[in-house]
C-alpha cells in the first residue's frame, strides 16, 4: 500500500485512500515534554540487538501517550521548517521534511504491527481513538499554506539545483503528495475539499455499516443432512456450531451469507433451490430496497468523487487517481484488460459448456445458472484430476514451507538465515532471524507470527517495524510476516494447505522488496510504491511455490519425511489451470465495472441498477456469471481504498507472470536474472516510476502472454 511520504507507515493503516475527514485546528502547537521520553519504553533509546523494539518491556497504555508525544514533536519539527528565515532549499526544507515525524513513525510502526497481530482492548480503543487525531495531523501538514510555500519554491528551482535522481524524485512526490490532497486551491475550494472529504468519508462508513448487515440479516438453516453433500467434515461441523449459537436445538447446520459458508455449500449442495436462494440473497446485498439499501450512497459517493477530481483539475476520479500509479490513465488500464477479457470470455464459455453437459448427466433438463456454476464445477474437477487439496497438507508442515522459501532465497540471492532467539518478540510463537548476505553481511531482522488466534486480524499481511535509509547513516530494515495458519495442536503439528503454503511465498515476497531496499529516502524505500506495483513483489514469488523442482526443495512428509509423490506434483500442475475462465471473468466484471463509476465526467446520481446492467451488457458478460463483486457490495471501491484501483491484482499479475517467464527462459535458479531483479526491481523501492525499473529489469515492457498462458487463457 502507497504510504504518505511525510507521515512514512502510519499513512498507509490510518487513512483511507479517499482522504480523511477532520479539521485542522491550526493553533495546536503544544510543546512537547522530553521528560515523558525518559520514562516510556517506547520513547527511550532502545539498546536490543539491533535496536529491534523492546515489546517486552511495553504496556498496552504506553502506545496512545508516546503516539500524541510523538505528534506533537513532529509539529514542533514542521513549525521549525517554517519558521526558518533562510531561503527555502532541497536540506532545508525536503530533507527536513523527510527527517520530521521520526519519533511518530517509530511508535505506529510498533503500534499497528502488534495491534493487527496481537491486539487488546485497550490497543483497539486506542486505534480508533487516534485515526481522527491522525486525520488531523495529516490536514494539518499538507494543507499548511506556509510549509507548500517553501516546498513549491523549492519544486520550481528543481532544474537548477543540481539533484541526484532519487532527490529530484524525492522533491516531485512530495510537492504532488501536497497539491493531491488540496494544497494549491483557494479558501473557498479547500473548504470545499473538507466537506466532500468528510461526506465521503461518512457515506463510506455507512455502506461498510449496511453491508454488514445485509450480510448478517439472511441465513439458512438445513435440516436435511443430504442438502449439505459432500461437504467437507470440518465445515459440516462449523455449520452445525453455527445453528446451535444462534439457538437451535435439532439436528441441523446453518448456512449463512459469510464468504467462508456460502461459498463451500454453494460448491457441494446437491439442492438446486436451496442454492438459488442463498445465491439469489447474497447477489442482492445492498439492493433490497430496506433501510440497509446501499445504492443512494454508493450513487452520492460516485457523485462526490466526481466533483472533487474536477476541484482537483481532472477529467473523472479514475483520471485523478490513476495519475499517481503506474498505470497512469484509464485509457491504459482499458486497453489492458481488453487484451485479457476476450480470451477469458471465450474460455468461461468452454467451461459453461462442460459444466453444462455434467449437469445433464445428473438429469436436469435446464439452462446452467448462475447458482450452478461452482456446484458442477467441483462436479468436473472430481472427475477429470480425483485432486483432493486436503491430502496436501502432510506435506506442507509449516516449518518445512518456511525452509523452502529460505532455500529458495538461498538459491537465488546467497541469503543466509540465523534464528535468533535473544530478540523480545510480541508473541511467544513468532520465530525472528537475522538475515544476511552471503558473504555474512547484515541485511536485516524478520519476524514471523504464523499462527491464527483471538488477538490477531484475518488475512495475511507484512509490516515494516524500521524502514531502510542512509540519509543520515545506514539503517537497516526490520520486517514481520504475518499469517493466520491453523495453530499446532496437542495431535498435529501446524500443516497447510496449498493456498496457504502459496501466502507464504507471497507474504515473503513482500518481506524481500522490505529488506533489499537500498535507497536513501525511507518515504522511497522497500513498499513504498504506487498500489498498482506493490503486489508484483510478492506475487511474483507465488510462482515458484508450486513447481516440482521448489516442491521437491521442501514437500516432505511431516510423519515418514518422504519427499512429495511425482503423482501428486503431476495433479496440482495439471489442475492449475482448471476454472480459470470464470475466475479471470468474474474478477474482471467487477474491475471493469468500478472503472465505469470512476471515468464518469457528469455529476449527476446514477441509477446503480441500470448502470451496472448496462455495463455488463457492452462487456457481453455471460448470465451464468456474475461480477465477484456487485454495486451494492463492492466495499473494496466503496468502502476501502481501491476505487479505480481494482484493476491492480492483475496489472500486478501480469508484471509477475513476465517475470517468471525470464527465470523460465534461463533456469529457475538463475542467479544472474535474481541479481538484475534484486538491483532493477527490490532494491529501487519507489524511487523511479514502476515502468522505468521494469524496463530496467526486463529490458522492454512487460507482455501479457506469460500471464494468457499462466491462465490457460491463450
Ligand atoms: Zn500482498
């Protein structure tokens, strides 16, 4: 995720992608007490190994003081800026801009890395105590009419000041971060910018509130053990768990609108009514016409982001967002995914065609729907791979996948890892290592917390605690990987699936673009770039995982230590491409669908469901497939920070495929093509354009047909 370049880290968790919401009180310059700095571990110096942060010597109540003492401090630092009567120059004003907020970034690093892996009550009142503080301060800083003058004046010398490269790029995000949030408009328009700011942010905040309830207020009971059929033991179980809390007493298994519910059921129930009904409610989340109805908000929404890229100077929202990715306009985001979706199209209706004939084989005499599409799709997939995930996990004990991915960076980079367990952790489970190069250099600290439990968020995620930069010496990164992997039990050791061996790669993927930065600026080092690049790091290495020569690396058996079967590796290379249709088209729809809301130039409201009709029907989306996710429920675009940016998992994909197609051209292991991706690509962080160091990398710009083929979509 692109980070804030004055507000390195907490940016990025504190503050949505649509801009934030409070007022600036101009006057708050509170002096900062130094005391406090002596007596809060956080604050204090930190004399670990490395200076990696003392989490055992830190309290839950220390994190929300040493965050204000660290605004206030980083307020001091800006008044300074300012206050400087010297003429406004590149070390006066950028660096010192770069080197303020130090103390802040160091407290949110720690704080919202142990807050998304091992949170409490008071962690959590503190979270939602300081985004609108944080919000503030962000307002405060960009919006500040005396600091966009010193930085403007320096922005307009920029050709004369004899800047390295990685400065001049320096001094253009920082001048862009200030005019993107508002900094060059008169009174009378950034009062303006506040109001649809905070409208927005509002409206976003009601769409993410009736979804949830949309989501919540439909569910199904069974009572018929055959309506759940094959599904697996463990989910019948859960399902059971589920009738049973909300106070049912027969024998009988609640299915709810819960991805992790519908989706399975949806893949295993034999009863085609039952289906359609679960179906039918999830599709109209939103759309319902109750007091939960999300189309009058998500139509204001798209109304405000219009108005404000026209305050802004800019043709549509997607015109305003996508001038600061690598994309660059929607034209090039549409003229990408029309190379992609008539291939997608064509094999969905393949696949609508076996699907089809399975079902005829059960003896339905209907058209495939919509409802049927995963049933016979897991139907199909029995009866041409007899592939069953579940066998996989013995083979993918968590330890032996951390060694492949070690192996792995050993192979291509020379990287060494030493488990140090002197460091203080958050966690008694997390596991931290050193990292060095091959000649035993330093390279930086990782810590990994794989383990799912109460205190910790879902999904799977990398934070950087410190961020690599030389500008006043050399500071090494430290990074953590974090996952939620089933925990070890008393019985088993901790073994994944496939998909999650897979996160483990891609997690990792993130970890190396943290640890090789080598920039001087931390706003430009590791992840700090456009959101549209930020993913092809991680997912490029999701493409080793599953070849036979990286399985036979670590794919032991946990119990006999007995290498992976040929069979098995032969099953999941054969299987990779099955059902890909649907899933690039179902994605798709929904890519080009947010595209269509945020190239809108009129600002009157929309009717989302005619407008979501008319769309689908110019892309000729087939109505056995709808789009993963429709207006009323889209809360990537309308309650996170991807509007106009869904389209980045697979510009990254494409980035990704490219890649692994050079190492394929050569050898996996090829250590001249990981060197060159090592200095063009990980090492550059944000410092270049994502296309500049990709043509750096590849010598030429990326091609879609490692991904068409990846897909088996040529
Ligand atoms: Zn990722």
């Amino acid at each position: 995720m692109k980070q804030n370049i004055l507000l390195v880290a907490t940016v990025s968790l504190a503050m949505a992608a649509c801009g934030d919401t409070s007022t600036p009180d101009a006057d708050d310059t509170q002096i900062a007490d130094e005391s406090m700095a002596n007596d809060s571990a956080l604050l204090a110096e930190w004399d670990t190994p490395f200076g990696v942060p003392p989490f055992d010597r830190i309290a839950s109540e220390d994190y929300l003081p040493a965050l204000r003492f660290g605004m206030d401090k980083h307020r001091q630092e800006i008044a300074d800026i300012i206050a400087n009567t010297d003429t406004a120059t590149f070390a006066n004003t950028i660096e010192m801009l770069e080197r303020s907020g130090s103390t802040l970034t160091r407290v949110s690093n720690v704080f919202y890395a142990v807050e998304g892996a091992h949170s409490d009550d008071v962690m959590r009142e503190t979270a939602s105590t300081i985004a609108p503080e944080f919000s503030a301060h962000g307002d405060d800083i960009l919006l500040n009419a005396a600091l966009f003058d010193r930085v403007s004046a320096v922005y307009e010398q920029r050709d004369d000041l004899d800047l390295t490269a990685e400065q001049l790029r320096l001094l253009e995000e920082t001048h862009k971060q200030f005019i993107r949030s508002g900094a060059n408009l008169d009174d009378e328009s950034q009062s303006r910018l506040r109001e649809i700011n905070s409208e927005l942010a509002s409206l976003s905040q009601t769409f993410q509130e009736n979804l949830l309830d949309e989501t919540n207020n439909f569910e199904v009971l069974v009572t018929d053990k055959a309506d759940l059929g094959d599904l697996p033991a463990s989910l019948v179980a859960l399902a059971a768990e589920e009738a049973t809390k909300s106070g049912q007493e027969c024998e009988c298994w609640l299915i709810s609108l819960q991805r992790p519910s519908i989706n399975p059921f949806l893949q295993y129930s034999p009863n085609r009514e039952l289906r359609k009904t679960l179906f039918d409610a999830y599709a109209a989340r939103g759309n319902n016409d109750n007091e939960s109805d999300n189309k009058a908000t998500l139509s204001r929404m798209v109304q405000l982001r219009t108005e404000r890229s026209a305050l802004m100077g800019y043709d549509s929202h997607a015109h305003f967002v996508l001038s600061d990715s690598m994309a660059e306009t929607p034209e090039n985001v549409y003229g990408f995914l029309d190379q992609i979706w008539q291939p997608a199209l064509r094999v969905s209706k393949e696949e609508r065609a076996a699907l089809e004939e399975m079902m005829r084989a059960d003896g339905i005499d209907d058209r495939l729907r919509a409802w049927d599409w995963r049933y016979y799709t897991e139907k199909v997939r029995k009866a041409k791979y007899d592939f069953d995930e579940e066998a996989l996990r013995p083979y993918f004990e968590v330890n032996a996948v951390r060694d492949g991915v070690f192996a792995l960076s050993t192979k291509l980079f020379g990287l060494q890892f030493v488990e140090r367990n002197d460091l203080p952790k958050w966690h008694p489970d997390q596991q931290v290592f050193e990292v060095k190069e091959a000649d035993g250099t330093h390279l930086a600290i990782l810590y990994m917390d794989y383990f799912a439990r109460e205190t910790k968020q879902g999904g799977a995620w990398m934070n950087e605690l410190r961020t690599q930069m030389s500008l006043d010496g050399e500071v090494t990164p430290i990074i953590t990987n974090n996952f939620n992997f089933p925990a070890p039990t008393e019985s088993s050791p901790s073994l994944l699936s496939l998909t999650e061996a897979e996160t483990f790669f891609h997690e990792f993927g993130h970890a190396l673009h943290g640890m090789f930065s080598d920039v001087t600026y931390a706003s430009l080092a590791g992840t700090n770039t456009p959101r549209d690049f930020v993913e092809f790091p991680s997912q490029v290495m999701e493409n080793w995982m599953r070849e036979p020569e990286v399985l036979r690396l670590f794919a032991n058996h946990y119990e006999t230590g007995e290498p992976i079967p040929q069979e098995i590796i032969d099953k999941i290379t054969a299987s990779a491409k099955f059902n890909q249709g649907f899933i690039t088209i179902e994605y798709m729809a929904a890519t080009y669908l947010d595209l269509a809301y945020h190239v809108l130039d009129i600002t009157e409201m929309v009717e989302p469901d005619e407008f979501e009709s008319k769309i689908m029907a110019d892309i000729d989306l087939i109505d056995e497939i709808i789009p993963r996710y429709r207006s009323g429920y889209f809360a990537h675009i309308f309650a996170g920070g991807y509007s106009a940016g869904y389209y980045s998992y697979i510009w990254s994909e494409v980035l990704d495929a490219d890649t692994f197609q050079a190492f394929k051209e050569t050898s996996l292991f090829d250590t001249e093509t990981a060197a060159r991706f090592r200095t063009e690509i990980l090492s550059k962080g944000g410092t270049r354009p994502g296309m500049e160091l990709y043509v750096n990398f590849r010598g030429r710009e990326p091609q879609i047909e490692p991904l068409l083929e990846k897909r088996g979509l040529n």
